[in-house]
C-alpha cells in the first residue's frame, strides 16, 4: 500500500512561503506535494498549491533542509489508498495516525483538499 506524510515546514523569516503544511502522496518512484495553509482538519474545505514532485527520502525525513529553506518535522503519515481518480478529483483513503478517512483533492481554477473522517462506532 502507498505512504502519505504530512510534514510542517517552518520557514525562516526570508522565505517567500510562510510556514505551512506539505501535503505528500507516494505515487510511482516520487512524491504529489501540496502545500497546505492549514492542517487538514475534518470537514474543512482548504486551498491547496500544487508543488513539483519531492523525493521520497521525505517520507522518513524530519530536520533541516538544504538551501536555508526551514526545517521539516512529521504532522501525520500513514497509508493510503485510492478510492476515484479523474482529471479534476482524486478521492482517496488515508490510514495515518491522525488523519483517518477520506480525503478529496479537486482542481478547479485552483486545488482544494477536503478531509471527512472516518467515523468509528
């Protein structure tokens, strides 16, 4: 089953980004990255930028990044699966230690993520 990680990147005061959240779904030898406002909390609707695909040494990575770029440190990761895939939304599953549930990512004029969670019983 693919990996996720959900990493909070702490900018340093230069950066053009302020600090945020990276969004990282492991697909073939790399990792589709979001970066995120905001943590996905359930039932919220969040604009997501589309980033180039990072390495997938992130998926274990926490520390320091190279270039003055800030420094990385593990929000949630896990597993997912892909529930619908389309051009315009991927829908899938995550199975992290904070995120559990659906997770809907759709491209309009921009890139939004939804997260419901799972509810247990």
């Amino acid at each position: 089953m693919p990996r996720f990680v959900v990493l909070y990147h702490e900018t340093p005061p230069s950066a053009d980004r302020s600090p945020h959240w990276d969004l990282m779904l492991e697909t073939g030898g790399g990792l589709q990255t979001w970066a995120l406002p905001a943590a996905p909390t359930p039932g919220d609707t969040i604009r997501a930028e589309p980033l180039p695909d990072h390495r997938l040494k992130y998926l274990d990575y926490e520390g320091e990044l190279s270039g003055d770029r800030g420094r990385v440190s593990r929000w949630d990761a896990g597993t997912y699966e892909v529930m619908q895939k389309s051009e315009a939304a991927m829908v899938v599953h995550l199975d992290g230690d904070r995120l559990q549930g659906k997770l809907q990512i759709t491209q309009t004029a921009a890139v939004h993520i939804s997260f419901c969670p799972t509810v247990t019983p």
